[in-house]
C-alpha cells in the first residue's frame, strides 16, 4: 500500500521526477500515436471509400449504361421473326444484320442470339459463346462475368430472354462488354499511384480485375485444394487459379479493416459490394504514410511529455532552492541573534574582567609599595646588629674621652683637651653620617623614578651602609667608577639597589677564603649608557638556580634571613630606571649588572674609594 505520508518527501526528490518524466514521455509517445493513427485512419479510410464509391458508380456506369439494351432489343420483330422461325436462314441473316448495326451504335463489344440449347442462332458477328452462358441460362440470370478463354480479358454479359408470349423461353439475346479499357485505366492508376491497389472479386471471391496485374486470378483468402479443383473446373477463368492473394474472404463493408499482404507494408482495407452484379470492389490504401505521420506525432507526443516532466522537475528544483534559501536566511538570523548574544555577554564579562584586573592592580601597587618598604626594613633588621656595634663603639669612645677630658681640664691641658674634643666630634659626625643615612634609606621613596644622582656618591653611601659587615669580614673592596658621572636614577632608589646587590655579595662571601668586592662602570652606547657591575667572589649561583634568581620569594638563606625579595625589588627599580639588571655567573662568584642612561652634563674623572 502507498503511505500517502511519503508523498512530500517522494515530491522533493529529483529522481521522482526523472521517472515522471520518462512515464510521461511514454504516455505522450502512445497517446499521440494513437490518436495520430486513428484520426490518420479515418481520414484514409474516408478518402479511400469515396475512392471506392467512384469506381463503383464507373463500373456501375459502364454496365448499367447498356442495361436496358437486351430488353429492348427482345421486342424487336426481327428478332421475333428469328424465335419464330428459328431454323430459317433469311431471319437469321436479317436478325446478326440488325444486331451489327445495333452493336456499332451502341458501342458494345457483341451482341447474340441463342436458342435453348446456348447455340448461337444470330450475331453481330461469328463468335463462339462462353462457356457458362448455358449453366446462366439453367439458372435464369440476367448477367455473368466469363473471362474470354482466347485473350484472358474479363468480359461481363447481359442476358434476357426471348420468348413468345405466354410460351417458356424459346433462346437468349445477350450482350457482351468488355472490361479491357476500364481495367487498363486501373491499371495505368495502379502504376501511377504507389498508394493505393484496387481490385474487384467476384461470387467465388476469384479476383476477376485489378490494378495489380499479377492478383489477378488469384483467391480472396484460402482455398482448399477442392474448391481450387472445382474453381478450375467451372472453366469460368481463362488460366490456372492463382496462389491465395491472402485477404480475408469476408471484409466488412465500408469498414477500414488493417490486412498484410505477404512481402507488402500493411494496408487499409476498403470494399463496396455491387449487389446487382454480384461482384465486390476492394481498395487497398497504404498505411505507410499514416504510421509515419503517427510516429512523428508519437515523438512529438513524447518531447511534450518530457518538456512537461522537465518542466515540472525544474519547479520542484526551484521550490526546494527557495526553501533552502528561506532556511539558510533563517539560520543566519538566528546565528546572527546569538551572536548578538554572545557578544552582549562577553562585552558584560570583559567589562567585569576589566573591574577585576583594575582592582588587583590597585592591590597589587599597595602590596609592592609595602613590599619595597617590607625588603627595606629586612635590611635595616639585618644591618641593625652591626649598627648598634658601631654606635655603642664611638658612644663608649666618647665616653671614655669625654672622661679624659674632664681630667686634662683638671690638669690644665687645654691643648689636650681641644684634640680629645675634635676627636669626638669627628665621631658623632660620623655617627651622624650613620643615622641620617638610614633615615633617609628607611624613608618610603615617595618621588617619582627620574632625577640625576652622582653614581659615585650612591655607591659610596650603600658602602657606608655595609660597612660595618665589609670590615668585620674583611672584605677587599675595588671601586672603579668614573667620578662626578651622574646617572638618570633617583638617588634613594639606586641606594637600595646596590645596598641590596652589596649586601647578597657579602653574604655570598662570608664563608669563602677570598672575599672581594668590585663596582665598576662600563660605557654602553658610545657613553650615553653605563653598565653598573656588582662583582663578588663568593659561592655563587648553580646553574639550575639562576633562573629563578628573580621570583619573588627565592632564597636560598636560612629561615629568618632572606626574604627572597631583594633581586625582585632591584630589578624592578632598574627597570623603573629603564635599565635591565642581570645575574651573571663568574668563574668565581657572581656578578650583578644593570644599565642606567647617563646625565651627559656629568664630568669625566676616575675615582677609587
Ligand atoms: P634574599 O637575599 O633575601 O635571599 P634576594 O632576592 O636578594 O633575597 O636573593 C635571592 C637569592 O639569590 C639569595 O638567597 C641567594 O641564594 C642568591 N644570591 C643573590 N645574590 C647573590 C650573590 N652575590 N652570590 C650568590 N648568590 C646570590
């Protein structure tokens, strides 16, 4: 069963429609060629029955005209004179006079007279009667076809008989046509016409005329061997029945009926009777043409199928474009509103994103700013030991010389006295050299990166600052730096840098035989740039910690001594600087470079502390 649910899908498809197209094209193809061949039978049958009727009206014509001829000529008194004295020399000779005469005007082929018997009595001219006119007289008809045994032409005979009045029939007087002419006029029709055949059978359906000479003779439809025998016997035909001319016996009247002959294209069928005659006419028309005009209509019928199956798959073609374009908008819309979408929300998170990063930076500033000042104090908390060290001492001198003085005055040695009191401001000089250096180290660096510093002072005060540790180790210090050379570099700043690279060196140091600490300056960039080198001879760094000398939080001290933020902050101020500071490894020791751009108003001049 078909699911009438499958219809749409079935539509859509082009396959469908290839199919479509060839069943329409084979519809078209029978279709037209049917009725192409019908309407092309029908007019060939109509064009060949009027055909058939005109041969019939000139057949008709050419018998009929002389139809009333015997009739009349029975009244005539010389043939009167003749049946009554049939034996009588004179009335014969006056009665073939009379029917020459007659003959001649009335342009028939002979005329005769016969007794009872069929013995000629009178004639328009010698002749030896047919054969059948004796079996025509017993059966008492007006009219026989005989073919003249001599010549082979179809001859037709008119009878009627001569009697005296209220007497049986005492002879005959006939009159013989000749069919020669009419049947030549076919003929000479059937060489012109290679369409049309026509022929005429008579009760026997022997044909007896034809526009096809060689048909002649032969039998409508099949005899058997008997009836040819009997046929053959009856001597009615001048030569031998022909084989079987095969028509069916019995064609219907006035109906177009398809035969075959053998070795010939199909024809149409025609046939008209001549009732009064007893004979049948039969037109053959070929069907040649009316099948090829009906294949031609059949392929047009066929290209109007297929145009119209083409036609309709190109619809449907057409139909399933929109749809998918109709689709493919849809799709777009919906993709385009998601997209909408997404960007909305992407632009909300963004926007989020940009609040969280604006506040972690915020955090982060304070958390460095504390860092800086956390990694100050780690210094100062590391320095504070030696620091109390080197204020108790020149405090415990002080007092000491304090005390001597107090003496000297009591001795009166005044000049003693000034030297112990210039000795003792030199110490709370230096002591006040300490103090504000710490201050001003300790202070939260406030200013913004730039400035010009004198290196030479810079180095000098972070010295200072270590001093105390540089002395205890006894730390051989080699400065080579250019003197009165001013860096672009806030003074504080750059302090706490080489404070913080000094001090990682001496801690690197404080347990090596050899302890030696070099600063030098090296020009870059034709002197526009200096590179600042921190040296030491210390442990220096493995290779596999050198990467991360600058993370946050990597030390390598005990717990309580490093932080693990010195380089980080250092680097960062380098970089403030607009400097790089790297971590190099010597072959003993390290070194701790950064790059500063020079104040080029500085002064040349070499400088060792
Ligand atoms: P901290 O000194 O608090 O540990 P730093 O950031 O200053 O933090 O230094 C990190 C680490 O780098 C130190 O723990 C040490 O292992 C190494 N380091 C720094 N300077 C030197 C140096 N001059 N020689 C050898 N190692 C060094």
């Amino acid at each position: 069963m078909f699911d009438v649910s499958r219809l749409p899908r079935l539509l859509s498809r082009p396959g469908f429609y290839l199919f479509l197209t060839g069943a329409l094209m084979a519809l078209g193809f029978a279709l037209a060629h049917r009725i192409s061949e019908r309407s092309g039978r029908e007019q060939l049958s109509a064009l060949s029955t009027e055909r058939l009727e005109l041969y019939a009206t000139n057949l008709s014509a050419e018998l009929g005209r002389q139809a009333s001829l015997p009739s009349l000529l029975a009244i005539a008194p010389t043939l009167q004179a003749l049946m009554n004295a049939p034996d009588d020399a004179d009335a014969r000779r006056a009665a073939s006079q009379m029917l020459a005469r007659v003959n001649v005007r009335a342009g028939t082929h002979q005329l005769f007279v016969a007794d009872a018997e069929g013995q000629v009595l009178s004639a328009s001219e010698p002749l030896t009667p047919p054969a059948r006119l004796r079996e025509a007289m017993a059966q008492g008809r007006t009219n026989f076809f005989a073919a003249d045994p001599a010549t082979g032409s179809s001859d037709f005979y008119l009878l009627h008989p001569l009697r005296q009045p209220q007497q049986a029939a005492a002879g005959v007087i006939v009159v013989r046509f000749n069919l020669a002419p009419l049947e030549a006029t076919w003929v000479d029709l059937g060489l012109r016409s290679q369409n049309e055949r026509i022929l005429v059978a008579d009760d026997q359906d022997v044909v007896i005329m034809s526009s096809v000479q060689a048909w002649k003779y032969t039998v409508l439809g099949h005899a058997d061997p008997s009836r040819r025998r009997a046929l053959q016997a009856s001597a009615r035909y001048p030569q031998a029945i022909g084989a079987d001319l095969e028509l069916p016996a019995s064609l219907e009247v006035h109906q177009g009926q398809q035969v075959k002959l053998p070795g010939a294209k199909p024809m149409l069928a025609q046939q008209r009777q001549l009732v009064p005659l007893g004979l049948r006419l039969v037109a053959l028309s070929d069907l040649t043409e009316v099948r090829q005009r009906a294949q031609a209509a059949a392929w047009g019928g066929a290209a109007f199928g297929a145009s119209i199956g083409l036609l309709l798959l190109y619809l449907s073609s057409r139909r399933r474009a929109l749809r998918q374009l109709t689709q493919a908008q849809t799709q777009l819309q919906q993709a385009h509103a998601q997209l909408e979408q997404l960007v909305d929300s992407r632009t909300a998170e963004l926007r989020q994103a940009n609040e969280a990063l604006k506040t972690q930076i915020a955090q982060r500033l304070q958390t460095e700013g504390e860092l800086l000042q956390a990694s100050k104090l780690a210094v100062l908390g590391q320095m504070s030991a030696g620091l109390s060290h080197e204020v108790n001492q020149p405090l415990t001198a002080l007092r000491a010389l304090a005390r001597n003085s107090i003496r000297l005055l009591e001795n009166g040695r005044r000049d003693a006295v000034a030297t112990n009191l210039q000795l003792m401001d030199d110490m709370v000089e230096r002591m006040s050299q300490i103090t504000r250096q710490l201050k001003s180290f300790a202070r939260k660096a406030d200013e913004p990166a730039g400035g010009s510093t004198p290196l030479l002072d810079s180095v000098r005060a972070a010295l200072l600052l270590l001093e105390h540790r540089s002395r205890a180790l006894g730390v051989q210090i080699d400065v080579d730096l250019t003197a009165g050379q001013r860096v672009r570099a806030e003074a504080n700043r750059l302090e706490q840098v080489l404070v913080n690279l000094m001090g990682n060196a001496l801690d690197a140091m404080q347990h090596e035989p050899l302890r030696r600490l070099r600063v030098r300056a090296r020009p870059l960039d034709e002197g526009r740039r200096v590179l600042i080198q921190v040296q030491d001879s210390g442990t220096g760094v493995s290779e596999t910690a050198l990467p991360h000398l600058f993370e946050p939080f990597f030390t390598t001290k005990p717990a309580g001594e490093g932080l693990g933020l010195g380089l980080v902050i250092s680097a960062k101020i380098v970089h403030e600087f607009g400097g790089t500071l790297r971590a190099v490894r010597l072959e003993r020791g390290m070194s701790f470079e950064f790059d500063l751009a020079v104040d080029t108003t500085s002064t040349m001049e070499t400088a060792d502390v």
